[in-house]
C-alpha cells in the first residue's frame, strides 16, 4: 500500500513530466527544423540533371501564429542548401481579416532561389476564408511573383528537360488536372507539385508516371510513438508524411511543413526536403534508393 508521501511524490513527478512535454511540444520541436536528405530516382532523368539537388518547401503559413523569425531562419537553412530546382507545395498563409500582407512579403523575400528553376503552387489556405477567395489567391500570387517564383496554375513547365506540371488546390475553386496531367510525356517520369496528396487517388492520375510532391498535412503535427497521428486534415488516412508508393510506376511524397496552425508538434519534426535527382532505369521498383538522411 502507497503512503501519502510516496502518492505526493508520484503525483509530483508524474505532473512535472507532463509539464516538461507540454514544454516540449510547445517551445522546442514547433521551431526544430529538419533537414531531410533523399534521392529521386526518375526515369529518363536527362543527364544535365543527373545529381542535381531539388529543395522542397511547404506550409509556411505567414500569419499571426507562426513566428516570423523562425521562418526567415528556416529559410535561410534551405538557402545554405544551394539547391538546383526549389519547389514550394502550397500554403504560405494563415489568413484571417486583416492579414498583414508585409509580413508576407518580408518572408518571401528569404524564400531560396534554385540555380535552374524556383516554383510554387496554391494550397487551400492561400484562397482565404472556406477555401473560396480568389482575390486573397491573387494577393499572394503578386508576392510571389515580386520575387520572381513561377507559379504554377494547372499548367506545365519543363527545366533542362524536365516536365514539372504544378496543380491547383483540390479544395480549391480552380483544381482542374485533366488537361494539366494530359500535357505530361508518357515515355519519361515527371514530377508533379500537388499540395492536397489526397488528389492522387482521383482517377486522372492513373497515368501519371514519375513523383508527386505534397503538403497539407504537416505530417499530422503530433504523432504517439508506434501509433498514426490522430489528426489529419485528408480523407486518406494513410498520407502522414515521406514517401507513399500509389501505383505503378507512381509515388507521393509528403512534406512536414515548416508552419503550423497551432503551435504544438511532437514526434513530428518541421521538415525541409533536399532531393538528390537520380536516373533509374525502367526496371527498378518504384521506392528503390530513396534512403533518407536527416541533420
């Protein structure tokens, strides 16, 4: 039988733990980036391209929330990167009435240029309140664009002879891939900017041959040891976060996010993405060398 003393002590200790993973989750892995090294294997791969480094970010979410220091930081990391191709899946706001676009402006400022190419694509959030301002859309559309970053609407565009064709939001009131992923070469894989991952389940992708690139999730934010994260804002459970195989010759990765909604992480790092792009031939299995390295 416990007696008071040991029940106080265990009460004590048992609140400080808490305590201390509150603390955790709130003033340390929220602003924890990680730098997640992978390779990409694309078949056709043209040789100019061979080796080259694609950087990924996602979710910024500029807003009230997120710490503008913490984002120029982050970014500055990825710029340390000196990436290739840059690509941006989505999200680079938390809007509500008001918004201070300046601050939006100041972090895409820091946003890191690739030697060959700096891409971006619409996430739900960048269409503002219920998904359905265009206007809010067309706000960030000039700060990207100021910053000289191609955004990419349901179109296509090719670097060194590879074609990267850019989505826009599944919740949005402009997704539209059929004619946008009919434009994609059948004989070379291609990559794909598409923030929502729950997208590749709809039918038109089923000829999509090379990667998908995502967001939204930010990896769910807080995931229990051995256990799925308990929220995800995608109807398919399975996308958390990191690599999916979706079919053949077809695979999904899914960026953490460096932003957040509500500052809380646990077990689920910020992420940026450094890619290595590598030729794989035709007979490889899909999700072969594509080891990760963390820093």
């Amino acid at each position: 039988m416990w007696t008071r003393r040991q029940f106080l002590k265990t009460s004590a200790a048992t609140v400080g733990a808490m305590a201390s993973l509150g603390g955790y989750a709130w003033g340390v892995e929220p602003h924890w980036v990680e730098i997640v090294r992978r390779e990409l294997p694309l078949v056709g791969l043209p040789a100019e391209l061979r080796g080259r480094t694609l950087v990924q970010l996602s979710d910024l979410h500029v807003g009230h929330r997120v710490s503008e220091a913490y984002l120029v930081h982050s970014l500055e990391l990825a710029a340390a990167l000196e990436a290739d191709i840059v690509v941006l899946t989505g999200d680079y706001i938390a809007y509500r009435e008001h918004y201070d676009w300046s601050a939006l402006g100041r972090v895409a400022s820091h946003i890191p240029h690739g030697r060959l190419a700096t891409i971006a694509i619409y996430g739900n959030h960048d269409y503002g309140i219920a998904w359905s301002q265009p206007e809010v859309a067309a706000r960030v559309a000039e700060v990207l664009r100021a910053q000289g970053i191609l955004l990419l609407q349901n179109d296509v565009t090719a670097v060194a002879g590879l074609a990267i064709a850019g989505l826009d939001d599944l919740w949005g009131p402009n997704f539209n891939p059929a004619e946008t992923l009919r434009r994609l070469p059948q004989d070379t894989d291609s990559i794909v900017l598409c923030h929502n991952p729950d997208a590749v389940d709809l039918p038109v992708f089923q000829d999509v041959r090379g990667w998908v690139l995502a967001g939204h999730t930010h990896g769910g934010q807080c995931k229990p040891p051995f256990l799925p994260p308990p929220i995800l804002p995608v109807r398919n459970r399975r996308y958390t976060a990191g690599p999916f195989d979706i079919g053949p010759g077809r695979m999904l990765y899914i960026n953490r996010a460096l932003g957040y909604l509500w500052r809380v992480r646990f077990n689920v790092r910020p992420e940026i993405t450094c890619f290595t792009l590598v030729d794989s031939d035709v007979t490889l299995v899909r999700g072969r060398n594509t080891r990760a390295e963390t820093e």
